[in-house]
C-alpha cells in the first residue's frame, strides 16, 4: 500500500514538473509574440496560496502607450495567457493614475498594472534591479525538484537519527 501510494505521489510530480515545462513554453511563445511589437514590461503578482498573476505589455517606449497586453492569471500549471483588449492603446501613466478605469479590473490584475508601471518607471530612471533583467529559468527551483530536494533532506535527517539510536544501544 505504501509503495502505491509512493509511486502516484511521485508521477503526481513528474506529472506537474512536464506540465510547468508547457506552461513555460507558453509563455516564451507569448512573450517572443509581445515582443515583436517592442519592448515588453512585465507585471507580477506572484502569490504562494492564492492565484497567481503574471502580465506582458508591449509598450512604446517614447510615448507609454499599451500596444497590446496579455495576462496569465491561474492556481495551476493549466492556466494560459488571455489578451486584455481594455489596455490595448491606452497610456500606461494614464491607466495607473486612474483609480476609476483600474476598477474594471480585480485586484490581482490592478496589481500586475501597477507592478508594471513602476517597471516601467525604473527602467525610465535608470533604476531597474538587475534581478528584473534575469530571465534565465532554472528548473532545479521548480515545485518538483524543491520537493525532491526537501525530501532528501529528511531522509538523511532520520537516517543519521535511526544510526544515532542504534549506536546507542551498542554501548
């Protein structure tokens, strides 16, 4: 029973490890898209036990205008990028100063906005961390292997405890 129960647990989480690989497919697909029409601000609002919500902004650098924006709002490996047509060639100074347009949207999505205008303000200063720029992925941090890691961790933990204990009894 205890072997059963260790093999789904372990192909629940080669299960989610493959199917984060899609989700970060999806959004290389999406953002070498948003991309194309110029430079891309990104919006986060990543959150441990509620949805998480993430957004691309193609932006005219001069002007502020929205060219387009994508939204992936989900719990899940399963959520997808969706187009916001509501900031389509509106001013992203504009859309962050109006509390009255910012309401049409909730609060995860409000916060993505203005995530991404303070983005975009840094990058106008000269002020945007280094750690905005890394877009490198690495997979080890994923779910799957932090898991593993952690798992591993214990292992050693009561292994050493057990070795302890039995030692113990030999004296």
């Amino acid at each position: 029973m205890l072997l059963i129960f260790g093999i789904v647990l372990v192909l629940a989480f080669l299960f989610q490890g493959i199917m984060g690989f899609f989700q970060i497919k999806n959004f290389s697909r999406n953002f070498s898209e948003v991309r194309q029409q110029g430079k891309v601000l990104i919006g986060k609002n990543p959150k441990h036990f509620q949805s998480g919500t993430l957004m691309l902004m193609a932006i005219d650098e001069q002007t502020g205008r929205i060219k387009e924006a994508r939204i992936m709002k989900g719990v899940t490996v399963f959520a997808k990028f969706q187009s916001l047509p509501q900031l389509n060639n509106q001013n992203l100074a504009v859309v962050a100063a109006d509390h009255q347009f910012l309401q049409q949207f909730n609060r995860l999505v409000q916060q993505c906005i203005l995530n991404a205008y303070q983005n975009f303000i840094d990058f106008k200063t000269g002020t945007l961390s280094a750690s905005e720029f890394d877009t490198s992925v690495n997979v080890f941090t994923m779910p799957l292997f932090s898991q593993m890691h952690l798992w591993g961790q214990q292992l050693v933990t009561r292994v050493k405890k057990l070795s302890n204990l039995i030692g113990d009894e030999h004296l």
